[in-house]
C-alpha cells in the first residue's frame, strides 16, 4: 500500500512540471465518455463479537460435546487482491459529474482465530484462519467533484453508493455433510456499501489517466450467519476495502 501512494504522489507532482497543456482527446468537451480501469485492493472485516463469543462451540449432533477450546481471539488481516473494470462518465456541468464503474474484484478475506489451550502449567494456544472466497461483481454509482483544470492536473473528490454480488457463492464446496470443525465461513451473496475517496485526472494527448484511491463500508453484516463454530460467534462482520485504482479515459 505505501509503493502505491508514492506513485500516485510522482503522477501528481510530474503533471505540475508539465507546462504545455496537453489535448487529453478532447475528452472535456464530450458529455459522455467511457474508459476502463484496473485495480488494487486491500480488504479487512471490521468484527463485532457476541456476547458470549469466547465459549467452546459445542456440536448438538454429538450430544452437545464442545468441540472447540475457548476463544482468547478472533481478527480479520488484510488481504490482497485486485479487480479489473469499466468507467461509464456522464458531464452534468463544468465540475461535477455523475459515473458508473462496474467491475470485478477477486479478493479472499481472511478471519483468524485464537484459541485457548488449557494446561496446568502455563496457558498454551493454538490458530486457526477461515478464508471466505469470492469473486465480486461491485456496481457504484458515484458522484465525482472535481477542480479547475490547472494546465494538465485536475482534482478530484467523490462520494456514492455500490452494490455487490458474490459470483462466486453458488460454485464453492458444499459443507452439508461435514463434521461442524470442517465447515466454511461464508459472506452474503449480495450486500450494498457506501464509498468515497480522491483522486488527480492527468491529461495526456490523447487520453486522460486518473489514480485514485478509495475507502468502501459495507451497509451492515455482509456474513451469513449459520451454526458453526466459525460464524457462530460472530455478530457482525462489516466488509471495508482500500482501493488503489488507475483509469484511462
């Protein structure tokens, strides 16, 4: 993440030293264009627990016998992936307009757990990570205010909301049969967000690229909640993505 803000930073600062004003494609003279994008991105659960979250699961189809130690720990690290897409941009006046960016994310999110060994001489623990798989399909619409063009440096705020569906939950392994220590944790098919961010648009002579980085929130709990000693004690996991993207108009 810290190689990537240097170099939005060095596009910013080489756009400035750029003195005769590039065309761009003319593209501040459409009131539509269209572009495509690439993307990185970093994502996290941000996990609120149950009350009694560190109690042993215990598996009612085998008699009620915990099958886990106590919990000491539950933490979701960030996890890379990176998302490929389109921008769709409709001018509404000189500084704002109004954009579709459809794209689709490959990201595995990751969720540890710290359990609690007992021992009469001195508490041991051991680890267990659950990766929850997808491949999203993100749906923003977003509202971009953007500066005065500075000879070949624009900047640019935005704010929205997205929709995302889970391509990828109607083919993942079925669990059913399982024993309940085996089982999957799994995200909602689809959930919407709200997101925002910066960004500089670069003029080139035939194009425009603009870096940007955003902060997306999930709107609520984003995991299904099932009886399995992974989701069970977890309230709500809340789904939060830093994005690093690079479009070209």
């Amino acid at each position: 993440m810290r190689k990537l803000l240097t170099l939005f930073l060095l596009l910013s600062c080489f756009s400035l030293y750029v003195k005769a004003q590039n065309w761009g494609g003319g593209i501040d003279d459409e009131d539509f264009n269209w572009g495509f994008t690439f993307q990185y991105v970093a994502s996290e659960f941000k996990i609120i627990k149950t009350p009694n979250w560190r109690a042993p699961f215990k598996d009612a189809e085998q008699g009620g016998i915990p099958v886990t130690d106590p919990l000491s720990s539950i933490s979701s690290p960030l996890s890379a992936g990176f998302g490929i897409g389109f921008v769709l941009n409709r001018s509404i006046n000189k500084n704002t307009d109004l954009r579709f960016t459809p794209s689709i994310v490959f990201n595995d999110r990751l969720v540890d757990y710290k359990y609690e060994i007992p021992s009469v001489i001195n508490t041991a623990f051991s680890e267990k990570q659950q990766k929850v798989q997808s491949t999203m399909l993100d749906l923003p619409l977003l509202l971009k205010v953007k500066s005065n063009r500075q000879n070949n440096f624009r900047a640019y705020f935005f704010g929205g909301g997205k929709y995302s569906m889970d391509l990828a939950s109607g083919k993942k392994a079925k669990d059913e049969d399982f024993a309940a220590i085996d089982k999957f944790l799994k995200n909602k098919k689809a959930f919407f967000s709200y997101e925002a961010g910066i960004g500089f648009d670069l003029y080139f002579e035939y194009f425009k690229m603009s870096p940007e980085i955003k902060i997306s929130h999930s709107i609520g709990n984003v995991m299904k909640r099932e009886n399995t000693p992974y989701a069970t004690p977890i309230e709500k996991a809340i789904l939060r993505n830093f994005t690093f993207s690079l479009f070209f108009e």
